[in-house]
C-alpha cells in the first residue's frame, strides 16, 4: 500500500514540475517545510520519533509518517524538479 501512495506521489510531483509556474513552487514549498519540520522532531527527539530508524515492527504511526516523510520528500522534491524541467525545455523546443 505504501508502495502506491509513492507512486501516486511521484505521479503528482511530475505532473505539477510538468505544469510549472505557482504550482510547482507550492509543492516544492510544502516538501520543504514538511522535511524541515520532521528534521526538527527528530533533532529534539519529541516523542521517540527519532526511534523511526530501528523499532523493526513495533513503529508506532508516529514513526512510520516520520520515515515515510524524511525519506521520501526529497526524492518527491527531485523529481518535482526534474518534471519541471522537463517541462520547461519541452516548451522552449514548441517556440
């Protein structure tokens, strides 16, 4: 299942790099302050969601988001990025 909601993720990264303009820059804004957020719990160590890294099977919900988020923002961010260029260079090559 989390598989899915990656790839769904990844599909809406693309699709608003694809788009450009405000969308894409919302989204890579929110990416950012999502990891930045999650970077700053797990720093402070509020609520043993620093644990997220090795609590195996007994990961509370807290610690599954906090892995989910600090592991796979910036790969979303990436390609949001290279969707937008992609985007970019495809209309220039249109002009």
């Amino acid at each position: 299942m989390a598989w899915l909601l990656v790839a769904l993720l990844a599909v809406g990264a693309v699709v608003a790099g694809w788009m450009a303009g405000r969308v894409a820059a919302l989204v890579a804004a929110a990416l950012v302050l999502t990891w930045t957020t999650t970077a700053v719990l797990v720093a402070t160590g509020q609520d043993d969601v620093e644990g997220f890294f090795d609590c195996g099977i007994g990961c509370t919900a807290t610690q599954e988001v906090v892995a989910f988020v600090f592991f796979y923002a910036p790969v979303m961010l990436v390609l949001l990025l290279l969707g937008s260029l992609a985007g970019r260079l495809a209309r220039r090559g249109t002009r």
